[in-house]
C-alpha cells in the first residue's frame, strides 16, 4: 500500500442517503438535520421523478432543504441495465436529460447513477455505451452537471478505460468501495485508476465475500477506511462522503454510528 500522510481529523463533508432511512422524504431531511450532517442523497424516482414535480415543486423542495440548513450532495438516477442495450438507449438518453434539467432546478450539480456492467474488452455493448455517455455528457456539460457512475459492477481500470475513450468530461465516478471489496475487486487498483474522475463517494462498508453480497456497519467490514479516506485526502479530495447503510434492521441507529465513525478522521 501506498505510504500516505495522516490525515486531519474531523474535517470530513458528511452526508446520508435520505431513502435509506425508510421514513417519507421529509421527514428523513429532518432527521438528518437532526443528525447533524450538511447534505443528504436522494433517489429521483416516485414522487421525485422529473414528470412528477412541477418547477413550481422543485423551487419549494429546494427552499425545505435549504431551510433545513442541508445541501443536496447528489440525486440517484439508477436504471435498470444501464445503457447496455442500442435498442433501448434513446428512451434512457431522454430520462437522463430529464434528470439533469431537475439536478439544475433542485441545485445540485452531481448525478450518480449505475451505467451498466462494462465489458472488459470493447465489443458491441461497449460501443453502445460509449454512444449513450457521449450524448448523455454533452448534455449534462451544457447545463453544468456531472453525471456519476458508481463502482462496483467492473474493476477499476475497465471504468477507466471507458471513460478515457468518452469525448466529455461530464461522465465521472461516484466511488463506493463496499461494492468494489464486496465483489471481489482490488480497492488500492481501482483507486489508481480513478482517483482523478472521482467526484463523490458512498460512505458503506462490506465483506469480500463475492456472490453473497454481505453488507456492514461502516468500521466493521473489510473496506480500510483509514486508508480508503487518506488516500481521498491525499489525492485532494473534498466532497462529500454520502452514508449508504442499504441492508439493517436498524438503518437509523447504524447511520448514526456510522457518522461517529466518520468523524474520527
């Protein structure tokens, strides 16, 4: 491993996936707010789809958050497969620029999402990824948002070699480790490879266990977050570490510690 410096304590951005929570939105923001942490995710998806709120809508969201004294860190754009499909690319194209237009009016500028397993060598599904990023960036770079895919599906330098081939500079990485640990990747490799594109983080811990998918409290899996969070340091990164707790019977209490945890460094 790396040597890396020590890093300061305390001087983490903190933030909380909101749907996690399972609570209505709001009321997560509140508890959030309560939790006092300065941003929060969301999903854009239900009753925060683009079809679903009015400008009218997304102005009043904004002022509740901003109220709240919370930024909005990222929204969550998932699709199913990602953009691994020509045929169905033009109508997930169309949902993205619908996306970004809201990331704009609710004031965020980052969008994370899953673009889809990306094979390890260019082959067709590949070429019609690549298309689909390219139109999806041009886009996003137009109206100042970056659009995020998050690790895990491929290692590290496989993300990479994609992204070096995109002609913007929109498409970048939301980084979770979990996912890489849990699936069986190198995490110091797929640093390596993406530190530069990485513009957000999942705070989430796991076991490499792969096939089972194991997740953890954060501190009690195999991610090595004392390393993960130097080496972010090192590389000069300041966003935000966004808490991810998907899989608990107490999400509210293991959020909650997690963002103890976090605030050692």
């Amino acid at each position: 491993m790396p040597v890396l410096p020590t890093t300061v304590r305390g001087t983490l951005a903190l933030g909380v996936f909101a749907d996690n929570l399972e609570l209505p939105l709001r009321e997560a923001l509140r508890t959030i707010a309560d939790l006092g942490v300065s941003s929060f995710q969301c999903f854009t998806r239900g009753g925060m789809a683009p079809a679903a709120l009015s400008q009218q809508a997304r102005a009043e969201f904004r002022r509740f958050y901003e109220g709240l004294g919370l930024t909005l860190s990222a929204t969550c754009a998932d699709l199913d497969q990602g953009f691994v499909d020509a045929a169905a690319n033009p109508a997930k194209v169309a949902h993205m620029r619908a996306q970004i237009d809201l990331a704009v009016d609710l004031g965020v500028g980052i969008i994370t999402t899953h673009v889809g397993t990306i094979p390890a060598r260019p082959d067709g599904v590949w070429g019609a990824m690549r298309e689909a990023l390219n139109e999806i960036g041009d886009y996003a770079e137009s109206r100042g948002v970056i659009v995020a895919t998050e690790t895990g599906p491929e290692s590290g330098p496989t993300l990479r070699t994609l992204l070096e081939t995109l002609d913007t500079t929109a498409i970048r990485v939301n980084f979770d480790p979990a996912n890489l640990v849990m699936n069986g990747y190198d995490l110091d490799e797929a640093l390596d490879a993406l530190l530069p594109f990485i513009v957000h983080t999942h705070a989430k811990d796991g076991f490499r266990d792969p096939g089972k998918w194991r997740e953890a409290p954060l501190g009690t899996g195999d991610v090595p977050w004392p390393h993960y969070v130097a080496r972010l340091q090192a590389a000069g990164y300041t966003g935000v570490y966004t808490i991810e707790r998907e899989q608990a019977e107490d999400r509210l209490a293991d959020v909650t510690a997690g963002i103890a945890f976090l605030r050692q460094f």
